[in-house]
C-alpha cells in the first residue's frame, strides 16, 4: 500500500503556538523543516524579549539557518499557524524558504495573501510557493480565545 508522501507539520506548529499563550504572548507556533526534519522552532516572544521581532517565524528561522550554518534555506519549508507580516514575509523571502505553509489568515496584519501581499512585490526577489489554511479553524480559535481572555 502507498502512503502519502505529504505530511504536515502543522501540529508542530500549533503545539509551539500553545507554549506562546502559555508564556502570555499572542500564540503563534512556526517550525522550519528540511527533508522531513524539524531544524527549527519558535514561538512568539516579543512581551517577554522586550523586541518587535521575535516572532515566530524569525526565531525558527534564525534557529534552522544556525543548525545549517547557512543564511539560505532554500531547501526548506516553514510551517507557521498564521498568516506572516510584512516583517516575516520579508525574513522568509531573504532566507529563500522554498515553501511557505499558514494556517489562519491574518485580515488586519498579514503580509501574505491579507495586506500588502508582499511576495507580488517588483521588489520582492524571492517567492516561496505558498499554501494556506492549514489546521486554519485551530490555528484561529488559539487566536481568539487568547484574546478573548485578554479582553475579561
């Protein structure tokens, strides 16, 4: 029997978002993956590192770019649980991530396919292949639960 050589690592992802609410931080999860090994994970940080970019995107990435002693993943792919800013758009672009996959969309700050949308940019000179909606309807529960107990 053939099994679907397509695995998501979203689970990863959401797994990591968790921490981040737990820590108090608005809970994003993202994993970088290269052949089927997770070489880097993050979560957002930026309350508790007192700095607008740890994100979690910036901080899988710049864990995976240390684990290859490299600044250019371009055999790699991110997983992330929500739509990427402008910010991370631009960090995945320079790191030549081959293939970006989100989960909830972001209307208010993505920089993906809400927004600016970066990567149709002339000036952009980088493009991953992007997918979206992966585990999007927990990926957005995280968000609006933790925000929503913000809010009480």
């Amino acid at each position: 029997m053939a099994t679907d050589p397509f695995q998501s690592y979203m689970p990863q992802a959401l797994a990591l978002a968790r921490q981040a609410a737990e820590a108090g931080e608005v809970p994003v999860g993202a994993v970088v993956v290269r052949r089927g090994e997770i070489i880097g994970r993050g979560y957002n940080l930026t309350r508790t590192d007192k700095d607008p970019s740890a994100h979690a995107e910036i901080a899988a990435i710049r864990q995976a770019c240390r684990a290859l002693d490299t600044d250019r993943l371009e055999d790699c792919d991110l997983w992330v649980t929500l739509e990427p800013c402008t910010m991370c758009a631009g960090a995945i672009a320079h790191a030549r991530i081959r293939r970006l996959y989100y989960g909830a969309i972001d209307p208010k700050g993505g920089a993906v396919d809400s927004g600016v949308n970066f990567f149709t940019a002339a000036t952009c000179h980088h493009v991953p292949e992007v997918y979206a909606g992966f585990d999007e309807a927990e990926s957005a529960a995280l968000l609006r639960d933790f925000f929503n107990k913000r809010r009480d």
